[in-house]
C-alpha cells in the first residue's frame, strides 16, 4: 500500500530504544514460533518468519538501522502534518439542487459567485506533491534497505577474504641464500689458503744495539711503531694500551719489539718501539 511504512519494532515487539541484545533475544523468541518447518505448507506462519527475518536484518545492523529510523521520522512526521491538514479543512457543502442557489432561492447567481471565496490551488498542489514524495521514497525504501545490506554483507565478506588469503612467498629468498653461502664459502677458502704473514724487517739503525729479552706492556695510550728510529721514521701501525709485546734489542731509547696475536696467529706486528711507551710486565 503506497504511503505505508513497515514497523519493524513493532514486528519484533521491542521498543524504540531497544537495545542490540534486546533485539537478538525478541528475534530469536519470534523465529522459533514462527518456523515454516513447524507448520509445512501454512502461508501464515512463511509470512511471519520472512517479516520477522527482514526486521531483524535491518535493526541488527547499526547504519542501516539509523537510515531506517531517520526515514520512519520523516514517515510519522508527514503523517501528522496530514492528518492536522485533513482535519482543519471544511466540510464540503451539497450541491444545490437545479433552480436553487447555495444561498437560497430568489438569490442571483451573480451574487452568489461575487461572495464566495476562491479555494487556495497552490497550497494543495503542494500538499498532494509532498505526499506522493513520501509515497514514492515509502514504496522504494525497502528496495534500497536490501540493496544497502546485501553491499554491507558483501563488503564484510571482501574483508574476510582478504584476511584469509596468504602472502605471497617471497620469491628471492632462495637465491640471496645461495648468495650469502657462496660468500661465506669463499671467505673460508680465502683464509685457508691466505700466506701467513711475514715478519716486517726494520731498518737496521747505525750505532750500538744491544741485545736484550723480556717481555713488556704497553703504557702509552698509542705506541707506534717506527721503522728507522735513527731517523725517526715512523709507521702508521701502533698497539693500544695493555698489549703485551716482546723485546728482543735495544738502540737508544727504542726497544725492537714484536706483537703477536693470540686471536689470530698470522697477525704480527714487528718494529721500533719507544722505550717511553713501554714498560717491564710483571709476571
């Protein structure tokens, strides 16, 4: 019927202000009465359960709720507004009968027609546009309710989808593998087969050198080493302090030492220390 509005709180008998869990709790009260299983064939009972579905889907869902309830407003608002409008409208008087007046016989016509007020056409051309906008927007609203649920459901659906399909692999993960393995693999045979380092020979400084043995410690914060301590050559090679060394000659102040690590036996240093930087370890 155009102009009419389903009342789906009424359907599911629960009040305006109802809330989500009172709805659910009406809904499934109703579905289990009204099951078509329970009474096979029974119109009523198919009926019943398909408004009872429809409510339920549309006041289970917050937007389209809040669409359905702002176009119910309009609804009962435009109802009001007509029923105050059909109710402060006069009643239609009888037609006179052939040879009479409405205002009596002996009266012209003329008289007649100059007293008589003309009826207002506009206001009920407005009145008769705007209920057949309400009409019209009544007849299409559960059409568009659906369509906006079934969009609804479907974009949930996509969610869902979404969520459940796996990354992708990576695909270059076998072969930067491959990579890094071959790199380890030619470290390891670079320093297997890597010459072991060759003790540095230091220019040999003219004038008394002594020979002596011990073992020091550096002192100094840097000790350089230096390649010709007559001519003050230094090297750009030094030991930080706490290094242990061993002294084997002597040219001034300058002790010829050699550092060997014990991390990594083919790391030696060789070279002119001054004596300055050193000092006798305590054993």
């Amino acid at each position: 019927m155009a102009g009419t509005l389903k009342n789906f709180y009424e359907t599911l008998g629960v009040p305006r202000s109802a809330t989500d869990e009172q709805i659910k709790t009406a809904y499934r009260k109703l579905i289990l009465k009204f099951h078509p299983d329970k009474n096979v064939g029974d119109v009523y009972f198919e009926d019943w359960s398909k408004k009872i579905i429809e409510a339920f889907e549309v006041l289970s869902d917050p937007q389209l709720r809040a669409e359905y309830d702002q176009v119910y407003d309009e609804h009962r608002r435009a109802a009001g507004r007509n029923f105050r409008e059909s109710a402060s409208r006069p009643e239609q008087q009888p037609a006179p009968e052939p040879g009479e007046t409405a205002s009596g016989p002996g009266e012209t016509p003329g008289a007649e027609a100059d007293a008589a007020p003309e009826p207002v056409a506009e206001e009920t051309e407005e009145a008769d546009a705007e209920t057949a906008a309400l009409a019209a927007i009544n007849e299409q609203l559960p059409a568009y309710l659906n369509a906006k649920q079934e969009y609804l459901k479907a974009e949930r659906d996509l969610k869902k989808a979404r969520q459940q399909v796996p990354a992708p692999k990576n695909s270059y993960r076998l072969p930067l593998m491959i990579l890094c393995l071959l790199v380890i693999a030619a470290s390891v045979v670079w320093l297997i087969n890597m010459p072991p380092a060759t003790e540095k020979v230091a220019v040999a400084p003219e004038g008394t050198v002594s020979d002596i043995s011990g073992r020091f410690i550096v002192a100094a914060d840097k000790a350089y080493f230096f390649k010709d301590p007559q001519n003050q050559v230094r090297t750009n090679e030094y030991l930080t302090k706490g290094n242990k060394i061993t002294v084997s000659k002597k040219y001034r102040n300058f002790y010829y030492a050699v550092f060997q690590s014990i991390a990594n036996p083919d790391y030696k240093l060789t070279g002119w220390v001054k004596e300055e930087d050193l000092q006798p370890l305590e054993e």
